[in-house]
C-alpha cells in the first residue's frame, strides 16, 4: 500500500466526519505492524472537550481490533490550516509506536508534509526513566 494510496482513503474517509462546530472535516489512516490499515475521522460533540480528533479515532480502532504498533499515519483535512496533530494525539501515538512513526500530513491547498513523531513530540511522557 503505498502512500498515494493511503492519502485517497483519507480523503475518503474525511467524508464520514462529523464536523457540524468546526466544519474542519479530517480523515485519517494509520498503518499497522503488520501492514493493515484502518480509518478515522474527527467526530465532534456539543460538549466541546469530548470531541476525538481523526487520528485516535483510527488508532482506537487498530488497538481494538489487536494491532498494538503503528509505522506510519496520514492525516488530510479539506480545510485551510494544516492539520498537524494536537498534543493528545501525539502522546496516543507515542503509546503505540517508536519516535521514528511516519507522520504524513496535507491540507486542501498545501503541500503534503513529512515528520517523524519524534520532531513533532520530542519528549512523551513516559512512566520510565529512559529518555
Ligand atoms: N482535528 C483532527 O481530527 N485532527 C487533527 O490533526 C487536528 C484537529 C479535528 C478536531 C476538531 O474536530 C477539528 O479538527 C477542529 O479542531
């Protein structure tokens, strides 16, 4: 599955968000371990603090199906900013992945951008000493 690939099932999928507050539709992809895919897209709430952003939607749904490692995620909103994850959303990848997680990201208007996890969340709380 190549990146192309996993970028149109984001599109896709950003067609199912539930985005009524906002109106910043998301779709994600993430890529597991061993190689399957699985989808999210934000779904928001009237109480705004219970809204999930795309990406853990995708994640959540991964870990429940069994697939506890994550190599890489593609997040596409058709709106005008960047939808770089938020902070809650990298702490999640972090549980789920190591600091080199492929994270893809790309907006109506601009240019698909590249990051590892480790650029985007240099310093993830972790209940260890390492790091
Ligand atoms: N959102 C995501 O789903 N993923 C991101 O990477 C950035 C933000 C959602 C959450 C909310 O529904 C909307 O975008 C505006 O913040």
């Amino acid at each position: 599955m190549n990146e192309k690939k996993m970028i149109d099932i984001a599109k896709e999928v950003l067609e199912n968000a539930y985005a009524p507050y906002s109106k910043y539709r998301v779709g994600a992809v993430v890529k597991t371990s061993s190689g399957k895919l699985y989808t999210g897209c934000n779904i928001e709430n009237m109480s705004f603090g219970l809204t999930v952003c795309a990406e853990r939607v995708a994640i959540f749904k991964a870990v429940s199906d069994g697939e506890k490692s994550i190599t890489k995620v593609v997040i596409v909103s058709d709106g005008d900013s960047t939808p770089i994850p938020c902070g809650a959303c990298l702490q999640v990848m972090s549980e789920f992945s190591d600091e080199n997680l492929e994270i893809i990201v790309s907006s109506r208007d601009s240019k698909l951008e590249k990051f590892r996890l480790i650029d985007l969340l240099p310093r993830p709380f972790k209940l260890c000493k390492e790091g």
